[in-house]
C-alpha cells in the first residue's frame, strides 16, 4: 500500500511505483477538452448517480448557468460557465454593435430578423429602416414572458461574447498535498496512480482541506448516521470501483460531446497536444493545456485540461505549487526555532539572577 | 464544526473575502476585479482605528477570478485549532520551566511548570479530538507515521510527550497522597520518576511549540503558507512569552526570575519576528492586518508589549504587576494564535491571495519548474 517504500516529495516521477505497486497498470487520467464542453452537466449527474453523492443544495447562485459554483465533498465534477466579451477566435456571434433590448421585444426582434437576412444597416438606431422593417424572416412573438422588464434594456448595444464551459475535477496530481498531509493514510494512491480516500479510515482531521492547492477536496457537512460518510473528508475517485472493472468513470462515459476524455495517460498527453496544435492553426491561439508538464509545481496532473483562457478565469490556480515541495526547507527553520527555544530556556536559568 | 454549510452551493455567503472581491469590481462574468487602496476590503474593514493610515503594501494589483469564488478551501477547523496552538505552546514552555526549575531548586516554579505542563496538554487533546470530523476515530492518527504530514509528526511528538509530561505532574502529588500509599511502590515511582520524566519532556517540549508553525505553513493558504520561514520562531516565542507569563502568575515573585527572563525573551523574539514576517510576505500580509484577524493581531501586539514593560517593570517587585503582566502576556499569546490562525483562513476565502501572488510569480520567472 502507500505507506510502503519511500516516496519522493518532488519533481517529475511515475506516482504508482513511486509509491509502492510493483507491476501497477499504466497510470490513468483524465484530459477534459473543455473547447468541446457544452455545459450539459451530464458529467456531474452520472458522477453523483454512480457515487451516491448526497444532495449538496439547490440554490440559484445568480452569477451564470452554473449553480453548482465549486468543487467540494460532495460535489466531484463541477462545469463552470462563463461569459465574456470576447469572440472566440475567428468565430463571430454577429451581434457586435447591434441594439439590444428583452426577449420578445420589437427591437430584438427586428434585431435578429436582420442578422439572419444579413441586412446589417438596418440595425441600431436607423428608426427609418426599422420602420420599413426587414424582408423575409418575421420573427413571431410566442407571448413568452420576458427575462428583463420590457424596455430596460432598449437602446444599449450589444457587445461580442462567448461561453467557456469547463468541467473540473480532481486533478489527481504527481505530488498530492492532500494525500502528502493526511495523518491516518486514509488518503492513498492507487495502482492507476490516482489518489483516493478510504472511507473508513478518514477520521475527519479537514488537513487535507487546505493541503489542495487546487481547493478540490472538502470535509462532508451533516449529521453522522443521517448523512452518508458525513465528517469525512471526500472528493473524486476517479471511479475507482469501475476502473478496477475495466470500465470508465462515470463522468466520461456520460458526456456527450468527448469533452471529458478518459485513458492512459501518455497516451492521452499525446492526443492532447495534437489537439492544440490544432486549434492553433484554426486561430484559436488562446488555446492552452493546463497541467499537462510532469516538471510543473505538482509534478503534472493525473486528470489535465485544455483551456481557452487563463487558468484563473476559470477558477484554477494560474501556477500551482504542493505545499510538500517547502516542507524540508520548513522542518529545518522549525527545529532551527526549538533549538533557539531550549537555548533560551537554559539561558534564562544560568543567566543568573533570583 | 459540524455547522459549516454543506458542499459548494454554500460557500458563497460564507466566503466574506470572495463577496468583496465581487463588491469592488465589474460583477460581470469572471469579473476582474481592481483592488489596491481605494478597494472594497480597506473600506469594510475601516472601522476608523488606524486603518486610514495604513499604506497599502503592494501597488494596485488587478487579477481575474471566477466570479469572485476562493480557488482554495479554508480548513473546516473552528477554534478548537487556534486554542491548541495557544495550550500546546503554554504547555511546551511550562515544561521547560518546570526542569530547569526541578534542576536549580525552585520548587514553586516546578510545581506550576508542571501542572501548567499537564492542564495545557490535557485540553489541547480534548480541544484536537473535538475538532475531527469523526471523533470517535482519533486513534486513527497512530495508524501510520508520515514525515510529509505535520500532523502525523505532532501526533507521534505529542504521543511520546504526553506520559512524560502527565509522570512529571504526578510526582507533584505525592505529597498529597495518604502516607501508606506514599511510602509505598506508587509513591516510590511517582517520586523517582518524576524529573527524568520531566527532564524527557523538556527536551520534547521545544519542538512541540515549534511543529504548530509548520502544521499551518504546510498548507496551500497563502499567508499560512508565505509566512513558512518566520512562523516557527513567532510561534517558539509566544509559546515562551505565554508559559513565562503563567510562571510569573502562580509562583512566588522571589522564584520567578526564570520566567520573567523567559517571557521577555520570548515576547521580544514574537514581536521582532512577526514584525520581519509581514514584512517579507508581500500582498498576503493583508489579510493579518485586516477584519476580524486583524483586531486580533493589533490586540496581541498591544498585551504583549504591555507585558513585556510589565514584567520589565514591575514583574519583580510586586505579586500584583507580576499577576497582571503575566495576564497580559498570556492574552497576547492567545491572540497571536486567533490572528494568524484567522488570517490564514482568510487569506484562502479571497482568490486575490491566491491568483495574485501566482502572477507575480509568473511575471517574474515563468512557471514552476522542477526540472
């Protein structure tokens, strides 16, 4: 098991054997594409289905389609949605410049009858030509209630966007400061070289909390009997169950689109950069993986991404570092400082004095 | 403990730093917000007591986040953890008292030091074990020993010192003990074993006091983890200032030299080094100076240089001065632990701690390496 051999505490290593597995399988993973991501949330489903992860909350949280806003104990897949002012790449929405105004209204509808007929003078404030109104496509009002109180918005102009959806997970890291941290070896690594809590052994000590320099791991709220493993701390396993069957994790089975891809890791590394490369020559050049270099401040992750903006805007550390990598360099200014306590308190005796 | 809102749909209200960083910029999708001296955080956290002079310490840094949410977590501990380190400490430095007290015949002093020893100990466990998810597991700790975890390294630490600590406070009983029964075995141990138990536990106790430091440090939350070089003798300090300051409370004044010259020492060494700390930890200094966290840090520096003018002053000439600096330095030691302990988990529930440093970071020299 993982308190066998002697693990190295930084630096670019193959984790499994590092930890003690002779003749483990080549190390697993995940590369989540998030340029494919659609934000079905498919993958957050299948993980609770098959995990029995307890119900965390149904709040609105009001900042995006994403109401799951983070991962936590009981939430191990999680898809951010974002919307920027931005246009992805070459891709235009077309809307750029054009009048805004609530769904169902005449200006948005005038708005988008024009972008379909590509009549694009006809927009904005040219109330002659709005009069006239475009040719052809006539948008129909359903009577559908509107999202906006009717005419708030009327006048202003809309700007560019585009959506990033990306579904984090547990990165499943080299060098895991969770699993570095836990006192009781309920956090081990796996053959797959993953990291995964034992359950029974977990006695709920919340170190491996902050420990995460990607805040993925959380202690489980509730009551103990009522809420499943609640005190312990938990996060994903990369469906340790199904991998041992030869299966896939839940996650990646479920998502429609290969968003979320999962497999040996060499293997997957390779695809992924093959995927970027890509990207970049369609002109996509905000395209970037995040995780992927075994030399990074984790020793690179189990369950990497690609990315089209900086990692923070997605809520990901932009340069993470396992708090393990500074541990020598602590213990020594730690036992540097209890010297100078017992020297002080022999001092104080000698000193002299009553 | 158990009272923290459940799973991620909750950190939002629960998260005051994550709020502000939403408050004073753009609230618009992965908001990037401004902060520096005309920021939300100086405006909420001055409530007119020296805040509106503070300068801020880095320029004006601009980050990205997604919608203002933490990219770490804060440690589910309550105040059973800032309670620990401020016992642990009190209880690390009684022990050194008590031996040297034991060793130059200041009988008073030994007595307190020990029982300090004991009584500090005792609640640091009760405190410990209250704060684990699954109490009834602690045990669990013993299962395996592991260098990489602080908190492994202080449970075997604490393992090998608790009995010793615990013989040394039970040879102060034997007097006490009905006369059969301390001419007998039980009185012959508890009296022999005493000091080369006592004289065990001193040698533990220092790296007691100093583990604490590296428990925070060794995590991902930025001002723990950026204060990792000067917070072992911050906290070796105030575990002596503390400790010195119960010796000076309960022991005579004519024994007490030992511990007024240890609190000194030990409230000098926290304020000097503290002060070098903030100094060296760029932008995740703020959170030590601000809020809640921050009234304890000014409070701490308050009581314990109160104490250490006490003690220079009075704390040898009368029982009362030496109650009250000994209060003082007590209070002050505790304060420092609240501080920083609250400072930390602040630090973790506002991603300017987090993203900012890391930019600078990458600016600087381009991604971690290890290779």
């Amino acid at each position: 098991m993982s308190e066998r051999g002697t693990t190295s505490w930084y630096g670019p290593l193959d984790p499994a054997p590092d930890a003690g597995w002779t003749e483990a399988p080549p190390r697993k993973g995940f590369f989540t594409d998030t340029s494919i991501c659609i934000g079905c949330k498919a993958c957050e489903v299948a993980c609770k289905e098959w995990n029995a992860v307890p119900e965390d909350g149904l709040l609105m949280l009001g900042s995006s389609y994403d109401n799951t806003g983070a991962l936590g104990a009981s939430t191990w897949r999680h898809v951010a949605f974002i919307e920027q002012p931005k246009a992805l790449g070459p891709q235009e929405a077309g809307f750029a410049g054009t009048a805004a105004g609530p769904p169902g209204s005449d200006v948005l509808n005038r708005t988008a009858d024009s972008a379909l007929t590509g009549d694009r003078t006809a927009l904005g404030t040219d109330s002659s030509r709005l009069e006239v109104g475009p040719a052809g496509l006539g948008a129909v009002d359903l009577g559908m209630p509107s999202m906006t109180l009717p005419g708030s918005v009327d006048g202003a102009q809309r700007t560019d966007f585009r959506w990033l959806m990306a579904s984090d997970v547990c990165k499943h890291c080299t060098h895991a400061g969770c699993l570095d941290v836990c006192p009781t070896g309920a956090l081990f690594r796996t053959e797959f070289g993953t990291v995964v809590v034992q359950d029974d052994i977990c006695n709920g000590c919340g170190y491996c909390v902050p420990a995460c320099p990607f805040g993925v791991i959380d202690r489980r709220a509730g009551e103990k009997g009522v809420t499943k493993n609640a005190g312990i701390a938990q996060k994903c396993t990369l469906c340790y169950d199904r991998l041992g069957d030869g299966l896939q994790p839940a996650c990646a089975k479920a998502c429609p689109t290969t968003s979320i891809q999962f497999g040996d890791l060499d293997e997957l590394r390779e695809r992924a950069e093959k995927r970027v490369e890509q990207m970049h020559a369609q002109g996509i050049p905000s395209a970037r993986l995040y995780g992927e270099d075994p030399c990074d401040g984790v020793g690179g992750v189990g369950a990497f991404f690609l990315l089209l903006d900086e990692p923070e805007v997605y809520g990901l550390p932009p340069d993470p570092v396992v708090t393990t990598r500074d541990l020598p360099a602590m213990w020594k200014k730690a036992a540097l400082a209890a010297a100078t306590m017992l020297a002080g308190a022999v001092a104080v005796f000698v000193g002299g004095g009553s | 403990m158990n009272d923290r809102p459940a799973g991620a749909l909750d950190e939002g209200p629960a998260t005051p730093g994550a709020a502000e960083a939403v408050g004073t910029s753009d609230p618009g999708p992965a908001a990037t917000a401004v902060v520096g001296s005309g920021g939300g955080r100086r405006r909420k956290g001055g409530r007119g007591r020296g805040e509106r002079g503070e300068q801020p310490m880095v320029p004006p840094a601009e980050f990205t986040s997604y919608y203002g949410r933490p990219v770490v977590k804060a440690a589910p501990w309550e105040h059973d953890i800032p309670a620990y380190l401020f016992l642990g400490g009190v209880a690390a430095g009684s022990s050194l008292l008590s031996a040297g007290a034991d060793l130059t015949g200041r009988p008073a002093l030994r007595r307190t030091g020990r029982f300090g020893a004991l009584v500090g100990l005792a609640l640091s466990m009760i405190a410990l074990v209250r704060d684990l998810g699954r109490p009834e597991r602690f045990h669990h700790m013993l299962r395996v020993a592991k260098p990489t975890s602080p908190m492994s390294v202080g449970t075997w630490m604490l393992t090998l010192y608790g009995p010793l600590a615990a013989l040394a406070a039970a040879g102060e009983l034997r007097p006490f003990l009905p006369p059969r029964l301390r001419d007998g075995r039980l009185g012959r141990v508890l009296g022999g074993g005493a000091r080369p138990a006592g004289l065990t536990a001193a040698v533990v106790a220092p790296a007691i006091a100093s583990y604490t430091a590296v428990l925070l440090s060794n995590t991902a939350a930025p001002t723990w983890h950026a204060a990792h070089r000067h917070l072992p003798f911050v906290f070796v300090g105030s575990a002596s200032a503390a400790s010195g300051g119960l010796g000076m409370m309960a022991t005579p004044v004519s024994e007490a030299g030992p511990a007024r010259r240890l609190a000194l020492g030990g409230a000098v060494l926290e304020l000097a080094v503290e002060h070098r700390m903030e100094a060296a930890m760029g932008i995740t200094a703020e959170p030590l100076h601000a809020g809640h966290a921050g009234m304890l840090m000014r409070a701490s520096k308050a009581l314990t240089a109160a104490g250490v003018v006490g003690t220079a002053l009075v704390g040898s000439r009368s029982r009362a001065g030496a109650l009250a600096s000994g209060a003082a330095l007590l209070a002050g030691s505790a304060c420092l632990r609240f501080g920083v302990f609250e400072a930390g988990q602040a630090s973790a529930r506002d991603p300017k701690y987090t993203v900012v440093p890391q930019r600078e970071r990458l600016e600087r020299g381009g991604p971690t390496r290890s290779a």
